[in-house]
C-alpha cells in the first residue's frame, strides 16, 4: 500500500510542478492568470457509518482542482491607443468565429474589414452607434475609416460682455478698417456646404443716436475679406438692447442670409445668438464663441475612454463616437473554462454572463493605452516551484524505502 501511496504523492507533485511551470512560462502574457494546485487527501472506500476501531490510514492524495486566481494584475502603459486594461472585474466580450468567448488581453488593433480585433483575430464586442449615439445592441466593433462630410454652418453662439463705459459712436460712421468707428470686434469661423470656411467678423458700436437708456449696441459683420465672398458680404446684423441690470432685453439674435458663397456651395442662413451676453462695467471679453458646421475630415485617430467609448479623432477637430466597449462578468469567474489563447468559455459553473459597460455593477474601468500585465509573481513561483521539488523527492523516498523493506522480506531465509 505504500507505494500507491508514495505514487500518489509524485503525481501530485508532478502536476504542482507542471501547474508552477506553465505560471512561470506565461510570466509575460498580457491578462494571464495564474493557476494553483489543490490536493485533496484519499482513503480507501468503507461501509457507511462504520469507523475503524484503530484509526483510518489514508491512501495517499489526490489533486481535486486546479484554479485560477482572477487578481488585478499590473498596469503597464503602452503606445498602442487601441491597447487597453481593465482596472477591476470583468472580460472582455470576444466573438471567435460565432462563439462567444472571454478574455482579459486587451492587446487589440483593426483589420483590413475595419473590426477591433485580437492577435488570433477574435472580434471585440460592445455596444453599437446609431446616429452619433450608444444604442444597447451588443455587436462585433467596427471603427468606420470614411471621412467626415462637410456640413454648412447654421447657428452661431456669441456670449460676450460689452463694457458699459465705452463711449459712443455713431454706426453710420462704420468703416470695418477703422477701428475708430468702432468699439469692439471679434471673428468666429463659418463653413459653407462645400466645407469651404469662412471668417465672419462682428463689430460692436455704441449708438450715440440710441434713444434708449441705457444706449443701444450695434452689431455689424464683415465676411472674409470684405469683397466678395458671400452677397451680402458686409452690413448690419441686429441691434441688442440691455436693461438697467446689464442684461439683454427683447430679441437677441441676428439672422444673416447667405445667397451666395465665393466658393459656389449651396446658399444658406446664419442665425446669430447673443443672448448670453451682458453689459456690465468691465472690460470687453468674449465668454462664449462658437459655431456649428465642419470642414470635411480624416480620421487621424482613435481614443478609447475609462467607460469603453471609442471616439475617433478627425482632421477638422471633430470626433465622433464609434461604439462602447462592453465588459462581461460572472458570479464565478473560477468556473470558466480556459481555452487557449488567453480565452475562457463560459460553463455550467461559471453562471450566466453579466454583460454591461465599464464602471457598471461589477464592472472595472478601462485605461486605453495600456495592457494589464500577467499576475504571476517569479519569486513566489520559483519558491513554490522548490517546495514541490522537495514534495517529490520525499514521496520518492518513500517508495524507496518501501522498496528496501519488500527486498528485506524477500531475502528472508
């Protein structure tokens, strides 16, 4: 009986050693989790409640489960913008070839179709975009490379404050290239349908002819050099009116038709708002000052954000979003299946996957530029590994003795 028992020990040990080998040889793999042997001690089958009268001797041990230990593993940053970790719980949701699949390798990049993949080309999944915005349809993440369309500027946003003190003048004075006849001015970028930009410019006068208290501002405009590049290309744009508290009362906006860009795009309408605007005793300053509209654009880069949006970054300063990352957990992670290439597939064990986005529930947060590196310490290992060595030489000790005592009773005369 010993030496079952003592064979029982060496492959126990055998399979430590073999477990502590595969933690060492996948030190460096992104997202591995390493693994420890459990043992189990054995004894021979016996009748149902009935207990030996001089004690039970074991029959040796057995190996009753190998299991990954899912701790965060270090974060190493990378100058990859589509490598990403996970900073908490949670898998990556890959589709391989139509299954299902998990991972913690977010070592990703874009194939020649345009889907986020892994290096054995398993597709990333998450949430889909449908006009410009994050729908709850989980499918295969594709980065859409087509360029941006040029869109016509409509509505322009112009909150500034207009100094109270600033002397008048009187707007039939207007000379947009002197600054006398003027107060203040200040420009903003238009697009026509083409994606041409144009520069309009506003001129802020007090009107010394206002009969209102306190006085009337004019706003005047000028668009790009003045001469001909829309029709009208200069003029008035609308009178604001402030109350005595300095803020704007009646009609705020201005409405500029354009019937005709230089560069022969579609004519259109420019609304000007200036209804955040103010007349306080400071200095001129421009609060707010923007427009819609866009030149046409190329995508020049991708940027993954902590809740799995991906934005695209574009040529004509725009981004857009392209999908979300979603994560996926379960209620136990140590009965997922390992299959290679840094995968798990869900099983019986392992529960329902609980899929969601990053910062969710039970769900880590992403860092894009980063991987999480394996979490297999060497020197714990290698002690580890010194430990099982000495396991198996002792279990062969004792088929070694056992085997001198059966040669003993052998030779016996």
């Amino acid at each position: 009986m010993s030496l079952r028992t003592g064979l029982s020990g060496l492959n126990a040990a055998a399979t430590d050693l073999n477990v502590i080998g595969n933690n060492v040889s996948n030190a460096n793999t992104v997202g591995f989790k390493k693994s420890n042997a459990h043992f189990a001690d054995a004894y021979a089958a016996a009748i149902a409640n009935t207990a030996p009268t001089k004690g039970q001797v074991g029959i040796g041990t057995q190996v009753s489960r190998i299991a990954a230990e899912f701790t965060q593993g270090n974060i190493d940053v990378t100058n990859n913008p589509l490598d990403v970790a996970i900073n908490g719980g949670g898998f990556f949701r890959m589709n391989d070839n139509g299954t299902v699949v998990y991972s913690r390798n977010g070592q990703f990049s874009v194939d020649k179709d345009g889907y986020i993949v892994n290096d054995g080309n398993a597709r990333l999944t998450g949430y889909q975009v449908a006009n410009g915005a994050v729908t709850g349809a989980l499918g295969d993440l594709r980065i859409d490379t087509a360029d941006i369309a040029p869109t016509s500027t409509a509505n322009l946003v112009a909150g500034l404050n207009l100094p109270a003190a600033a002397p008048a003048l009187n707007p039939a004075a207007f000379n947009a290239n002197d600054p006398s006849t003027y107060n203040h001015a200040t420009s903003v970028t238009a697009y026509d349908s083409l994606g041409v930009s144009h520069l309009v410019t506003m001129y802020f006068i007090k009107d010394s002819t206002s009969a209102t208290t306190p006085p009337a501002w004019q706003v005047m405009y000028q668009m790009d050099d003045g001469n001909s590049a829309t029709t009208p290309s200069s003029g008035a744009l609308t009178t604001l009116n402030f109350t005595s508290a300095g803020t704007i009362s009646g009609a705020a906006s201005g409405t500029l038709n354009i019937t005709a860009w230089n560069s022969g795009a579609t004519p259109g309408t420019l609304s000007f708002d200036f209804s955040s605007s103010s007349l306080y005793d400071a200095p001129f300053s421009v609060n707010t000052l923007t427009a819609d509209g866009n030149a046409s654009g190329r995508l020049t880069g991708l940027n993954i954000g902590a809740d799995g949006s991906i934005f695209g970054r574009y040529s004509n300063g725009q981004s857009r979003v392209m999908g979300q990352v979603a994560l996926t957990n379960f209620s136990n992670p140590n009965g997922l299946q390992a299959i290679g290439h840094n995968l798990w597939a869900a099983t019986y064990q392992s529960g329902d996957p609980l899929t969601g986005a990053p910062g969710s529930s039970s769900l880590g947060l992403l860092q894009s530029g980063a991987v999480e590196a394996s979490n297999v310490d060497l020197t714990e290992e290698l002690v580890n590994m010194i430990t099982a060595q000495r396991t198996y030489q002792a279990n062969a000790q004792t088929i070694k003795t056992e085997d001198q005592l059966l040669q003993t009773l052998l030779t016996l005369r």
